[in-house]
C-alpha cells in the first residue's frame, strides 16, 4: 500500500512557509518562503529543481522519500543558520547566480 503524502507535504508547507520565516532574522541571507522552498528543493536535487520536477506547485509531485528528505533539508536548515548560508550560495550557484 502507497503511503499517503499530505502529512508529510503539510510539514514540508509549515516548516518552508512558516517555521523557517518566522525564525529568520537580520542574519540570514533569506526571509521569504518561496526562498526556503528553492534552497531546499535545489538541495535535494543537487540541482535547480525545475529540471527535475515536473508539476507545480512542487510539493504536489514529490514522493513520499523526497518530501522526508526535504523536510531533513529544511530541519537541518532550522537548527543551523550557518547552513542555511551554506546551502543558499549552492542554490545560487546551480542558478547560475554567484
């Protein structure tokens, strides 16, 4: 049996859209949502994430293991503003933006 998504797509939405902007402060080098989602689904990809996921929004069209995943991402992300740094520049730099 597949296991079902949307709880797993509602903590990914909660920790992107909510928990991660609303932690940020002046020394992240991001605030917005949208931004959390690109760092972390870039890093998940190792790419930019538009080569690799077909539907939009995004969350729709990850499986099961990549939601898990990019909610691993998206804690790492919580836990270490430093990392949250780190992995920006990687998605800038996948954009062709650094």
């Amino acid at each position: 049996m597949l296991e079902d998504p949307g709880p797993l797509r509602e903590q990914y939405r909660e920790l992107t859209a909510e928990t991660l902007p609303a932690e940020a402060d002046e020394t992240w080098p991001v605030t917005e949502d949208h931004c959390f989602q690109r760092i972390v689904l870039d890093t998940l990809f190792g790419d930019e994430w538009y080569d690799h996921v077909a539907g939009r929004p995004a969350v729709e069209s990850l499986t099961a293991d990549q939601l898990r995943e990019a909610i691993e991402i998206a804690e790492s992300m919580r836990d270490s503003p430093e990392r949250v740094v780190k992995l920006n520049r990687a998605s800038l730099r996948y954009r062709g933006k650094l």
